[in-house]
C-alpha cells in the first residue's frame, strides 16, 4: 500500500486534511501525519496542508528539524506527487510578500502577493465557493473541469512568473491563480478538505496521479 506524508508543522487544516484524504484514499493508501524526516524521505506522496500567514507558516516549516531537507529529497530529489493545499501552496512559491519579504520553498518561481479585486463588491479574504476557470488538461484537475465549485479563504495568491504553471484560475472582482502544476509538483489555493465531493474527488486523483 502507497503512504502519503501528511506533514504536521501545526497548521490548523491539518486534521480536516487528513480526514478528507483518509476519505477519498477509501483504504488504497495510508495516510501518515508526520513530522519525521525519515518518514517523509521515503512516502510515495506528500502533501503540505496549511493556513495563515506565509512568514509564520514558513518559520513553523523551518522550525521542524531536517523536514524541509526531507521534503526536498522526497519531492525534488525521487519526484514523488506533491499536492500543497492553500498556504501549503503557496509556500512552493520563490517568496511571500505578506508582512514584509519572506523567502519560500523556491520549487516553482513566483511571488505571493495580496488579491486586490477591481470590483469593490469583491471583499478581501476571499471567503466562499468559487467555480475555477480555464482549468488545464490534466490528470489531477480531470473532477474539476465542470465548472463544480471549490470552497476558498483567503487575502493572498500566488502569482508565477510563467504562466504555464498555473493549472486553473478563479475570478473573484479579478482573476488570479487558484492552481498550480509543474512536473510532479501541484499546489491548489482553494480547500479541498471544505469542497465536500469535489474535493475529495481532487483528492482521488492526486492519490492516482502518476507524473
């Protein structure tokens, strides 16, 4: 049986995140939330939940001993899927532009920058369901590209540099990323552990996609 890395870094989605992914594995996999470098090192998934703020959120990630390293190895180094949900997501990005300058993983070049919507009516943090928009051809989105609405909450996004990362968007008094993919490496800003079918059939995915 495959094992995915939950990591455990103290976000406050962690426990919805692996209930969701407990749920769409349906007993195919076996998720592990976990802390421990050597676990990560060998998973054959990862997934990097998260929310909050970036700076905090990437000094929690720092903080947890040789986990940062481990997740490298696994995800960067043997290629293994890699799904980050919200600040998960973001924190792939090169840095975070939240409460100063904070640099990121790196793994996909970009900023993470405050949404700021053209249309007034549009509130900020974008909080509530949101169908995506010109969503890629791709195996992980493959439950998505009808237009099912995914739950978001949040003020920032992560904006990258090539345009071909970005998976799908979403137009909230604006358009901006609400996922990203390159090689084995994905990152989704909405919940999908909050998107109810439609998150748990993302989730299915993931734990099928073979990069």
């Amino acid at each position: 049986m495959q094992s995915v890395a939950l990591i455990d870094y103290g976000s406050g989605n962690l426990r919805s995140a692996e209930k969701a992914l407990v749920r769409a594995a349906d007993g195919r996999a076996d998720i592990v939330v976990t802390s421990d470098p050597r676990v990560i090192v060998a998973a054959d998934r990862v997934v990097l939940p998260g929310v909050g703020a970036f700076a905090a959120c990437m000094a929690a990630l720092q903080a947890r001993e040789g986990v940062v390293e481990a997740m490298t190895q696994a995800v960067r180094g043997r290629g293994v899927p890699f799904l980050g949900i919200c600040v998960g997501m973001q924190l792939m990005a090169t840095r975070g532009l939240e409460f100063g300058e904070t640099a990121g993983l790196g793994w996909i070049p970009g900023d993470v920058r405050r949404i700021e919507p053209a249309d007034p009516a549009a509130k900020v943090p974008h909080m509530g369901w949101n169908a995506l928009l010109d969503v890629v051809d791709h195996p992980l989105f493959r439950s998505l590209k009808d237009g099912r609405p995914v739950y978001f909450t949040h003020s920032f996004a992560f904006f990258p540099q090539d345009s071909k990362d970005v998976a799908a968007y979403v137009d909230h008094g604006g358009r901006f990323p609400a996922a990203v993919v390159r090689a084995n490496m994905a990152g989704v800003q909405f919940h999908p552990e909050k998107s109810q079918g439609a998150g748990l059939s993302l989730l299915a995915d993931f734990l099928e996609w073979r990069p």
